[in-house]
C-alpha cells in the first residue's frame, strides 16, 4: 500500500485532502448489505470484519478494504468495525476516477495491491484471518484506581523480553516523543500506530488523567485489570470507560497474591465486578507466575488438552508422568470427560501416585458406577458419584484454581459444546462425564442440561485455541478397532437371561458381546479418530498404545496402562527431538515454572 500512498501524496495533497478519517473504537466503517461506494485504505489502528453479527477475522494498518464491492459493484458482505482508534483514507469512485486520469501509475499501482492480496488469501496470509489470541497492544490499568505496582510491571517487561519485543509506553514517554499532542487527536493516534510498528507487543499504562487513561485503552487490543490483593475494590472512573469499550473477551483480570497457594478465595467475586476472558492468579516473589503471565500476553503459553475415554484415562496419568518427568510444564490444562478429571487433577499438583489413588477410590472402592438403578433417568444412580467426586475435588472453584483450568461439556439445552471456566469444580467434571444413557444429564443452576463432552467434541483443543495462543500437548485416547471376532450376537442374552443373572449372580456368566456402557462410548467416538488434518504446526498429539481387549468401563485393568503410556510419552519426545526440535523448545518454555503449588 506504501506505492500507492506515494503515488497519491505526489500531488501535493495532504491525507485530510485526500479524504483521511479518523475512527474511534467501537465505529463502523463499512456495514454488511451496504452499497459499496468506496475503498478504504487503513492508515493506523486495527478493524474487526463481522458476518452476521460474527467476528471472522481481524484487519491490520497496511490493508485495502472494501475493494471487492468497489470494483465489482456488489453490495458489502460483511461490517469492518474499529477494533481501536483507527486511521483510513477513503477514496471514493469520483475521487478514483479523478486521480487515475491525472496519476497513470495509480490504476497499475492498485492492480497490483489487489494481485498481492489476492496471493496472500491464496497462501493464508491474509490479516482477515488472522487470530485474535495474541494481543499486539494493552493497556495496564489498576483495579480500583491505586497504581499498578512498579515491581510487578518490572517484572513483566523483565518476563517479556525474551518472548517478544514489548515496549512500555507512560504518560511522560508519550508526551516527550510525540511533541505533547492531545492523546484523543488523530495525531496521536498516528504516533501511537508509527510507535507500535516498532514493537512486536507495545503495553500502554494508564496512569495519569482521563484522557490518557482513555486513549490507553482505545489504543489496545486487551486491557489488563491489576487488581490487589483482598475484596473487589469499586470501579474507578478509568475501568468503568473501559468496560464500556471492550468486551469481556478483550480483558484480562490478574490478581495479585501475597503468596503461592493451592487455591484461593473470592475469585468470582472479583470477575462479577470485572468480567474477563480469562484471568490469572499471581504472586510478585518469585518470576514464575509473571513468567506464565508473559508467555500468555506473547502468544507463548503452553496448554494440555486431554480427551475423553473411560477407564483408558488411567493411560492419561502415564503419559504426564512421563512428559513431566522430562522437564515440561503447562500453564493451562483443559479436557473432557475423565480427560476433565484428569486435567483438573494435573492442574491442582497431585502427585502420580495420589491422582490413581482417588480414581480407584471413585471408580473402584466405592462402587459408585455399579449402583443400577431402574432405567427412568438413567442406567446406574448417580448419588454416590457425585459425592465421591464432591469427596475429592472438595467445594473449589474453578475461578480459584491457581493454574487455569476447563472442562468441556454437550449442553443439551442449546446443543453446542460448552467450555466451563468457573463453578464448582466437581459439578464441571460431574457434567463434562454424563455418559448419556449411563448417568443422569447434570443440570447446574442455569437449568442446562449437560452431558459428556465427547458427545461432540472429544479432544477439545480448539477450546484451548480461543483461550490462547501457543502450543498444546494433545493427548487423544480414540482409535480405531477391528471388530472383535470372540463376540456372538446369537449369544446375547433377552430380558428373562438378564434377570436371571441378576438374581444369581453367582451362575451368571458374561455373555460375549460388548456391555452398554462399552457400546454408547463407542458410538459417541466414533469416526472422531483423524485429528491430524486439524492440528496446527504448534499442536502435539499423542495416542498412547491401548489394549484392544478391555472395554472402556474396565476399571479393574486401567491401572495397569499408567506404564506402557509413560513409557510412550519418553518415546515421543525422543522422536519430537529428533524431528522437530522447534516444537519441542516451545513446549518447553513452561518448565521455566514450578508445579503447582
């Protein structure tokens, strides 16, 4: 686009001549199913393109816009909304026209962004699609109006060095480097797009009067709310603007601690107040959780997503033995079904030897999934699961968990996938594993109903992906399986066999075919095996070996599966050394924290 501004400037005609505007946060530029008059070219700043009330992708300062619907004619396809303070140049068909009779190079000039752009679509390059998990501005606000603790902004500078080039722009900084201009000018918002260019992350912190603090977050595509230890403070006048210029998922909420502990208290109490897509617990004594912070704002944290499979989610403890043992930590685990028990009990710190512990206490000693019931809700009673699990995962909220922590459920109510980031964290694993059929839908106090996660989505990486960017260790427990030859369906018992087997158990001897249990977790898995041809460069799938003779209800052989998966996991990282060490660096930027506290 640089020609083409040269091209134009070359007149003598300044941007405000040619038709330059300035657009605030939140303003639209072009409407969906509006006529298409004019292009635009962007300036500074960034747009969002929405498609029926949709984000579908992202427009970055060095874009034509609009381009499509001006040549051709057709109407707008989709809104482009200022995602900030923004810059454009808007050249109208008369103003066109006008300019290619006088400027020969324009018309060729042009051609040749739109050759460009076109090229880039085809390759994937396109700033439309880009992700939106990786912030390039933010802006860093006290909750509560205090200053935001000098060491702690020290020590994210300090964390995010390595990982980006960060620059940290104060109110003295703007004021020195862009000649004192009105932060709310559109000057200003050419200093601040010239500056950011400059910077991989640029970090805005608004201390000072409102209008700074306004232009801060006008500027920045995350604020993050600092928020000290102790009860929600009321909103300062500077919060109150920003949370009426973001949504919930351009904030970020970081709570400052005076220690490290296992879990912490009135989280959502805060998130009421200040609600954020994500937050994160934080002490300033050691770097370790401001290191996990950076590697979030960077686009650098590393995420494990384990995926549903009954008892054959004993091979999941294995497999993080082994990977942990080998040097590598995560900052946010997520998982379905036992991969939302499993993932919950990594992300607490539990030893090994206590995670086999509790799962055969639930699924072993307490009986809890061999209590039949009449089949009017479901299949077994559903009571003493839930109290082991309320047993061993205790009253936490997720929102109080020191790592960050989801579970995915099927909401039956909207029948979508659902990502469950605060509650009880009993209740999140209880729905994410209602093995429809088996046990009752769980209903939390929304009055949704939930059942097992797997139901759609099995190994849910791409809810990982909309918290964060980064690589992720993927741990699949889908395969595919020959039909089992020993099974006889002549063989299967009618209602008068069962019954009896019920009433003497001691004769019953097991039909060959496969229990129900067995078979709904086979049908919810099945033709969910090929994930590859979703995963992304930075995403890591493992599937540990699985004995094909066990069912997957089979408690009593899963413990037994812990040793060949660790085993697994050593080989995998062997071969990830071998073949690519790039992924296996990035996977390790988390061993830079300790485990959970």
């Amino acid at each position: 686009m640089a020609r083409l501004l040269d091209i134009l400037l070359s007149t003598g005609m300044s941007l405000d001549d040619l038709g330059s505007l300035h657009i605030r946060r939140g303003e639209t530029l072009i409407t969906q199913g509006a006529e298409s008059h004019a292009v635009y070219f962007v300036l500074a700043g960034r747009f969002r393109v929405e498609r029926n009330g949709e984000t579908v992708g992202h427009i970055e300062a060095g874009s034509v816009v609009g381009e499509i619907g001006f040549f051709t004619g057709a109407t707008r396809t989709a809104s482009v909304i200022a995602y900030r303070d923004s810059l454009a140049l808007r050249l109208t068909r008369e103003a066109y026209e006008s300019h290619c009779a006088r400027l020969p190079d324009l018309r060729e000039a042009i051609i040749a962004e739109l050759a460009s752009r076109l090229a880039d679509r085809y390759r994937g390059a396109d700033a439309r699609t880009a992700s939106n998990t990786r912030p390039r501005t933010l802006c860093l606000m006290a909750a509560g109006g205090a200053p935001v603790p000098e060491r702690f902004t020290d020590m994210l500078m300090a964390a995010l060095a390595p990982l980006a080039d960060a620059r940290l722009i104060t109110l003295d900084v703007f004021r020195s480097s862009s000649g004192n201009l009105p932060p709310d000018s559109a000057a200003a918002t050419d200093w601040f797009s010239r500056t950011e260019r400059r910077a991989g992350l640029t970090l805005y912190l608004a201390e000072g009067g409102d209008d700074w603090q306004q232009a801060c977050v006008r500027q920045s595509d995350q604020v993050l709310l600092v928020a000290p230890p102790g009860a929600p403070l009321p909103l300062s006048p500077g919060e109150r603007f920003a949370l009426t210029q973001t949504s919930p998922d351009q904030r970020r909420l970081v709570l400052l601690h005076r220690r490290r502990r296992p879990l912490v208290a009135g989280t959502r109490d805060w998130l009421r107040s200040r609600p954020a897509s994500m937050h994160h617990h934080v002490t300033l004594r050691d770097t370790a959780d401001v290191a996990r912070l950076a590697r979030f704002l960077a686009g650098s944290a590393v995420g494990l997503v384990l995926s549903g499979g009954g008892a054959y989610g004993m091979a999941h403890v294995g497999v993080h033995t082994g990977l942990y043992r080998a040097g590598l930590r995560f900052d946010v685990y997520g998982g379905t079904s036992v991969g939302a028990a499993m993932a919950a009990a990594f992300a607490l710190g539990l030893a090994p030897h206590d995670v086999t512990r509790r799962t055969g206490d639930i699924f072993l000693r307490s009986g809890s999934l061999r209590r039949v019931t009449l089949p009017r809700y479901a299949l077994l009673d559903h009571r003493r699961f839930d109290a082991k699990l309320a047993e061993h995962f205790g009253s936490t909220d997720i929102a109080d968990m020191w790592l960050p922590f989801y579970a995915v459920t099927t909401d039956l109510t909207t029948n979508r996938s659902r990502t469950l980031r605060t509650g009880p964290l009993w209740e999140a694993i209880r729905a994410s594993s209602a093995l429809p059929g088996i046990l009752p839908p769980f209903i939390r106090g929304d009055g949704d109903l939930m059942v097992d996660g797997g139901l759609l989505d099995n190994l849910p990486y791409r809810a990982m992906r909309t918290i964060k960017a980064g690589p992720n260790a993927l741990v699949s427990l889908e395969r595919a399986r020959a039909p089992e030859a020993h099974y006889n369906y002549a063989r299967i018992p009618g209602r008068a066999g069962v019954l009896l087997g019920l009433l003497r158990p001691g004769l019953w001897r097991e039909p060959p075919a496969p229990g129900i249990a067995d078979t709904i977790m086979r049908s919810m898995l099945a033709g969910r095996t090929d994930h590859a041809r979703d995963l992304w460069p930075q995403d890591w799938l493992l599937t540990p070996p699985l004995p094909d003779e066990m069912s997957f209800m089979n408690w009593k052989a899963a413990f037994g599966l812990t040793g060949p998966a660790e085993d697994y996991a050593r080989m995998m990282l062997r071969d990830l050394t071998a073949h690519r060490p790039d992924l296996l660096e990035a996977l390790r930027l988390g061993a830079e924290s300790p485990s959970p506290p």
